[in-house]
C-alpha cells in the first residue's frame, strides 16, 4: 500500500495520516487513484471521509470521495455529523433514562433515618446530576448511574446534601461514601454506620 501511494504521488497522505487510516478508507484511497484525484490537505480529507462515513454515504462512489472543492465538503458533512451525532445523543440519553428508570422501581421507597441524617437512593439521572454538583464530584460527569451492580445514596444531614454512597448489589458492600470534593464530611462515621447497619 505504501509503495501504491509513493508511485501514484500520494507521499503526502501517507506522511500526514496513519496506517490506520490507509487501511480503514483503502477503497476510498484506489478510487482517488483511479479518477487522478489529488487530495489538496490529507488530514482534513480523512476527516471528510470519517464524516461521510458516520452520515452512511458510499465511501466507493467517486462523487463523494473526490470532491470538487473538499473545504465546502468536509464543513458540509461536518455539521451533518454534529447533527446526528446530537439525536444520537438524545436517544441514547432516553434510552439510559427508561433502563435506570426501570432499575430503580424496585429501590424508590427505600430510606435510612437517624436523628437528623436521611439516606435515599439516588431515584433518577437527574438526581445525580443535583448530587454532582451540589458535593462538587464526578458521581454524574462519570456516569455512575450505568453501573447496573450498584446502587447509590444521597445522605443529607438537616435537610443538607452532605455525602453520597455507592452500595455493591451483589455483596451489599459500601464502596464508597464520599462528601465534598470527595472528602469525608464530619457526620462520616455517623452516615457510614447507619448505612452498613
């Protein structure tokens, strides 16, 4: 392939891309060879072809992998990409939101109470959204709600988020029990306890 390329004059390519990506769009690559196509920037044409080929255009179709002015194209399909990449999104974030949902019918009437200390589950994504923020950790930036084998709870002390707690549901085991910043808060050992017991 290397030596396909340096013959046909794309030494350009071959310096500026990855093997990788000579192998993925190698079809792609013999069609611009055929149709004496010269690729004017190397990486931004591996772009365009990793746009058209998330948006499903036919990598082995001339029309698309010979563009005429591949500026205007790879900006084109870019935001094509952007574009499905956010329903994407969307529909993987409604689909996470139903099968946490469903997860957590069985643990919404769960809670632990002692004194001034309330422990609940963390009942939707939302949820750890609030409790992300609020003790300033990556319970919800990391995505902690797709862990299906544990379960997680907000304590609050008088009303006031104060610590979170992973639970393991196959051993029944605390994780984790974290406050601000991920640092123990002063009601620790009174949370732990309460929540092991």
């Amino acid at each position: 392939r290397n030596e396909t390329l340096l013959k046909a004059g794309y030494g350009l390519l071959l310096k500026k891309t990855s093997g990788h990506d000579i192998l993925k769009f190698w079809n792609s690559i013999k069609i611009c060879i055929r149709n004496n196509y010269k690729i004017p920037d190397p990486t931004m044409y591996i772009d365009y072809l990793e746009s058209l080929a998330y948006v499903s255009k036919d990598l082995n179709n001339a029309f698309y992998v010979c563009p005429k002015d591949l500026k205007k194209e790879h900006d084109f399909y870019l935001k094509l990409k952007q574009i499905e990449m956010a329903k994407r999104k969307l529909l993987i974030e409604k689909e996470q939101k139903l099968s946490f949902s469903k997860r957590m019918k069985k643990f919404k009437e769960i809670k632990f109470q002692e004194n001034d200390i309330l422990i609940q589950p963390l009942k939707t994504i939302k949820d750890f959204e609030k409790e992300g923020k609020a003790l300033d950790h990556c319970v919800f930036s990391n995505k902690y709600y797709e862990k299906e084998e544990h379960i997680f709870f907000s304590a609050t002390v008088s009303g006031k988020k104060t610590e979170t707690i992973q639970v393991s549901l196959i051993d029944f085991d605390i994780v984790q029990c974290r406050g601000l910043n991920n640092k123990n808060s002063e009601h620790h050992d009174q949370i732990f306890n309460l929540m092991k017991s």
